[in-house]
C-alpha cells in the first residue's frame, strides 16, 4: 500500500491530475503597490516596509484560507478542500469549485474578500479586484480558465477603484440567488453587496465591521482605523488625480457606511468631506 499523500486541492483528481471545473474565482491585488515598494527602497525603509507588508498579508490570508466551515468530524472525511489559494505577494487568485447552483460559494467568496480588504485597508493596504463564474484551473503551478480571464479583464478594466467587483457571470448568478429571498431585504446578497454608481456590484467589506457587533459592541476602533488610513492616502496623493480619486471613491464609501448604521454615523467617524471636495476658487483674492 502506497504512502504517498493524495493532493486536497480541489482541482486534482484522483490522481493527482489537474482539472478544470466550474467555479466562482477571486482575482485580487494590491493598489499601488509597485509604488509604494519604490518608495519603501528610496527612501531607506524597505526593510521596515517588508516586515509590515509580511504581518498584513499572513494575517490577511488567514481569513482567505479559512474561508467554509465544515462540521465537526467531517474534516478528516472529506477528501479534498473546498477551495485553492495562489498568491505570489499582489496578486491572490482563490478558485472554489461550485457543487450546486454557486450560492454558497459565492457567500463564501464574499465573505472572505469583505474580512481580507478590510484586514489589508485598516494597515493602509487597499485592494482591488474582481469575482467570476466560469471554468477554472488553480494550483501552485498554474492557473487558467475562462473564470480566470474574466475575472482578470473585470480587475483591470471594470474595477478601477479599490473595490472587489462582480464580473457579469457573477452578478448574474448573485441576482437568481436573490430570486430565492423573494428580493427581500433579508437576503444575505443585500448585506454582502452595493451598486455603485456606474452599475458596477461590488463588495461590501465594511459590512464586516458588525460582524460579532451583538456580543462586543460596536467595532470603533476598526472603523477609526480604516478612516484614518483613508485620509493618509488622500494628503499623500492630493497633487496626483488619478489615484487621488480612487481614494476619494474611498472616503465616499467610508461615509455611506457610516451614515447606513446609526451606531457609525457621528461626524467623529466620517471622513471631512472638505479634504476631497473643497470648493472652487479663483486663482487671485
């Protein structure tokens, strides 16, 4: 009898060959970080910046790697995980095979980009990316698939601020799942996700504040956090437009969670409009 381990992943079948299979894929990366690497070595803090960068992403990936709970006793039976994370520093792609009609994977899916962008947004980290349905291929060697190629075209071109957005394949599948809570506001959909205002469903991450809210109270802290790294990131880019504006879209957002929970919505927690928005002026007195 043959002692070799058999792969968990997913995407392997009995044997150890890779497959493709219909998934709900996460594609994600780090805003600006190029960028920010550069500066780290200009300005002699690279060291400093790694060991920051390092902390963030492990405790980041905790919560993409926990993702579906399984009950207890079944971990030893069942004989493959339910998902497969590749990440190579900025760029994370997670694929999770769907068995049914891809709600729970796409709640999955949710869930674990709203705990990861907020963990990454708090240390001054934002993420951007994109979530499809499709075939897929994940492993630490390869990834492929039309979920994977729509999912990166949906980053690239549709997601532009730093937000997780759903590709058509995904909001499609979201809005039958709708469907199935007669489009009430009771639907687990309505919680996980906005529309912005270019049509564009993207993932609410800030709703991960409430999580445990009941037990602990409200999450100040966190959003005090998530306030103030906004507002680094808008005085740093205040003289360069186009990135200045997508931390802009993010202090936009900051406030309408705010105001959506009466709890958030003292001016202590919100983000000075004024800092984004100051009136026009002439360029003489």
């Amino acid at each position: 009898m043959s002692n070799e381990r058999v792969s968990r992943n997913p995407y392997h079948d009995g044997h150890d060959k890779p497959q493709l299979k219909q998934s709900v894929l996460i594609f994600m990366d780090i805003l600006g970080y190029a960028e920010m690497t550069s500066v780290a070595h200009n300005d002699g803090r690279a060291q400093e910046f790694l060991e920051n960068l390092y902390d963030v992403l492990a405790e980041g990936r905790r919560s993409l790697e926990e993702g579906y709970w399984l009950p207890e006793g079944l971990e030893g039976i069942v004989q493959k995980d339910r998902s497969y994370l590749k990440a190579f520093t900025d760029n994370i792609v997670i694929g999770l095979p769907i068995r049914d009609d891809a709600e729970i994977e796409l709640g999955d899916a949710f869930s674990r980009v709203a705990e990861f962008q907020l963990t990454m947004a708090i240390h001054g980290f934002f993420v951007r990316g994109a979530i499809s349905l499709g075939s897929a291929y994940v492993d630490e060697i390869a990834v492929f698939g039309e979920a994977l190629m729509e999912a990166y075209k949906g980053e690239a071109y549709l997601a532009r601020d730093p937000r997780v957005i759903l590709t058509a394949s995904a909001v499609k599948s979201a809005d039958i799942h709708l469907e199935y809570y007669g489009r009430g506001d009771h639907a687990p959909q309505v919680r996980d996700l906005l529309k912005d205002s270019d049509g564009q469903w993207f993932v609410s991450y800030l709703e991960e504040i409430l999580i445990a809210e009941g037990e602990r109270g409200p999450n100040y802290g966190a959003l005090s956090q998530h306030k103030e790294a906004t507002e680094r990131k808008l005085a740093q880019y205040r003289d360069r437009p186009p990135i200045f504006s997508k931390y802009a879209w993010v202090a936009d957002y900051h406030n309408y969670f705010c105001d959506a929970y009466p709890q958030y919505s003292f001016d202590e927690y919100k983000i000075d409009t004024d800092i984004f928005r100051a009136p026009f002026q002439r360029i003489i007195d």
